[in-house]
C-alpha cells in the first residue's frame, strides 16, 4: 500500500457542506455543490472561471445534461435547469440565481417531510441514481430510487440511513453504493436496469472515519472519501486498500476524476460541525496526476 500527501488548492472556498465533484466533459469544467449553502457551482481549471448557481432547497447532487444545463436532487425531488443555467462572466463567481419557469422544472416532484437529497450519480444507461435521508439520518429514512430520462422513478434501496457513493465498473456489470453509517463499501451486480446479489467490498473500521463518496477509475478501482477519516482510498476490485491519499482536512466528502485525460483526482470538503475548522475545510482540493478515471454520462433526460 502507497500513502500521498500530494495535494493542490482547486477552488479556495468555506462551503458548510461541499459535495458532489462531477467533471463535466463536454464543457471542460468540475461541477461541484453546497448541500447546505443551496449552491451549485462550476470550475474551469484551465481559465479559472467559475460560476455560481443558487438553488432554493438544499441540494444534493448536480449532473450535466445531454444538450447541456443540469439536472438537480432537491429536497423536494428531481428538478432540471436548462442551458444557460449557470452561465456568467468570465473571472471571479458569477451569481446566478436559481430564476423562473424558462430556467427550472421539476421532473419528478416527492415531498416527504423531514427528508433531503443527497448524492447521486449518473448511471451508463443515463438514468440518475438519486439518494435521501432524513435530516436526523434515522435508520432507514433514506431511498436510492432510479430516475429515467421521462421522470419516472422507481425505489431501488428502500431501507437507508445515509444515501452515498454509488458508481459502476468500467464494464458496467458491477455497481458500488454507500450507506455511510453502515461503514461498508457494498458491490451489486448489474443486470440491466435492476442490481443484486448485494455483498461487502470493504468495510471502514471504526476510528478511521466513515465512507463517503466514491469514484471508480479505468482499473474498476473504487475510490472513497472518509468523513472524519481526513482521506481518500482506493480499493481493489477485490477489496484490497492499495492507495491512500492523506489529506490536512478531516471532512473529504468526495472525489471524481478530471481534467483533460481524467487523471486529477478532485476533492470536495466540508466544514459543518467542526469547532475549529481548517483553513481548508470547504474547498476543493486536487491530486494531479492520481490515476485514470472513467468518462461520466450525462443524464439523458
């Protein structure tokens, strides 16, 4: 096994709860969020744009779109903003506020009180895996549901604490999830739209922090944030811990793949809860040159 402390600053912020690194291909830009600052905000790292959209519930996850614009997991469910969504000037963050009918609408629209969004991700199919819990994280108060291009959606995961990572194999035969309190890294096969044979890939031992999100690289290795962990791992296929980044912030919340040829690992992190957070807690943080990841599919809806 590798340790790294090789880590550079990408965006400097203090975002409460940042989450959900996305590299967007088409548009050459990491998309990243604040669940609690109900912000989306985009990073081109070659020009050094970045822009900055404000959504009006909690949001847990941002994907780019086929045609361009994004598609949202809100506290309320599964909303679509258009093209020009998240456009502004060049240079420093551009606000631009989440605005009216021409710019946002829901797709798929569940209101359960007490209950947010969080991660998702975007399987090869283009359909989006969308996770809840409950704000008080109760056992089972959460959902994966996956979410096809039409808005129809249907529970895949119905008894979940803390919805997480979720990502597939490069063949897409397999496909990783995250309960975070459960503190496992579970695998389930894949056969077509449906999973199973659901079974432990790793487990994070106690006092080493809890999983978070994860990516999976060309090798089909996963690797996975730790909440209060202050690192990045990477596991095997097989379960083997062969890499770990070691970070100076306590709270990774999760990782993907960027860049040109997706090989600078992205970091988001968080700062909520912590009495004395670092100078860091809340930025985003790059490895240049960690590995190889997997181009993303835009959700198709």
């Amino acid at each position: 096994m590798t340790r790294t402390h090789a880590y550079e600053v990408a965006v400097r912020a203090e975002a409460a709860l940042g989450e959900g690194p996305t590299w967007d291909a088409d548009a050459q830009r990491l998309i990243w969020i604040d669940i609690l600052g109900s912000r989306v905000f985009t990073y081109d790292p070659v020009s050094g744009r970045r822009t900055v959209l404000a959504t009006e519930q909690h949001v847990g996850a941002a994907k780019p779109r086929v045609g361009g614009g994004l598609v949202v997991n809100l506290r309320d469910g599964i909303g679509l903003y258009g093209p020009d969504s998240v456009a502004g000037p060049g240079g420093g963050p551009a606000e631009n506020p989440a605005g009216g009918a021409q710019e946002f609408r829901w797709l798929h629209r569940e209101v359960v009180p007490g209950r947010r969004a969080n991660d998702a991700a975007v399987a090869p199919d283009g359909s989006l895996w969308a996770g809840t819990m409950r704000y008080d994280e109760a056992p089972g108060g959460g959902t994966l549901s996956r979410v096809a291009p039409d808005g129809s959606a249907e529970i895949v995961l119905d008894d979940v604490a803390v919805s997480n990572g979720t990502g597939w194999s490069p063949d897409g035969r397999l496909m990783y999830y995250i309960d975070s309190p459960t503190r496992r890294i579970d695998v389930f096969d894949v056969d077509g739209q449906q999973i199973g044979n659901r079974r432990r890939l790793a487990v994070i031992e106690e006092g080493d922090g809890f999983p978070d999100g994860l990516t999976v690289d060309a090798e089909g290795c996963v690797w996975v944030a730790l909440w209060d962990g202050g690192a990045i791992r990477r596991y095997t296929p097989s379960g083997v811990l062969d890499h770990v980044v070691e970070l100076p912030v306590p709270r990774p919340t999760a990782c993907a793949f960027g860049g040109t040829d997706l090989t600078d690992l992205y970091i988001t992190t968080a700062r909520t809860g912590l009495e004395a957070p670092h100078p860091l807690a809340g930025s985003v943080l790059v490895v240049p040159g960690a590995g190889r990841g997997l181009p993303q599919p835009a959700f198709a809806g």
